[in-house]
C-alpha cells in the first residue's frame, strides 16, 4: 500500500505520520489526517493531476489542486493557496 505523507512545502511541515492512502488512484484521509481517516475518497488522480473527489469538502470541483511528478505532490491552479513550487506531499510505498 502507499501511504501519503506531509512534505517540506507544507504549512505544517513534514509529518512522519501518513494522512492519505492511495488505494487504486485515489487518497482517502488516513490515521494522521487532521479530520482523521475516512472510508470516501478525497481525491482522484487523472493524468497526474488530482483533483478533489467525494468525501473531499470543496467536491465537486473542476481544476486539480494537486499535480503528481515523481511520487511528491505540487498544489496546482485549483488549489486554494494557488500554484506552488515545493511539495506538499510524498508518496511511499509501505508493507502492509
């Protein structure tokens, strides 16, 4: 399973703790997740953007918040902070 965790460009910083699962293109919020973990999806991923899916509070929304390069997340044109340079989040590989 991968495990989505807070990374560098983040508010609060980077986090040892996973606040997302990615299970089959979608994150739902994990056991570290400040809302806490959640059976409906907060995102999708389509064509390396993720954009906010069912459980999320802003869906239905149309712009990605997020883009994917190389397992860490960017927010994207749909963000609320807008665009920005540093990741948010780092996607890992766990043994289950």
């Amino acid at each position: 399973m991968k495990k989505v965790f807070p990374d560098c460009g983040h508010p609060q910083g980077q986090r040892v703790v996973p606040w997302f699962r990615l299970v089959e293109g979608q994150l739902y919020p994990d056991y570290g997740h400040p809302k806490g973990e959640k059976s409906k999806p907060w995102y999708f991923i389509l064509n390396d953007k993720l954009y906010p899916d069912v459980g999320h509070p802003e869906w239905p929304r149309r712009t990605p918040f997020y883009r994917l390069v190389n397992d860490k997340l960017y927010p994207d044109v749909g963000h609320p902070d807008g665009p920005g340079e540093q990741p948010w989040f780092r996607i890992i590989a766990e043994n289950d």
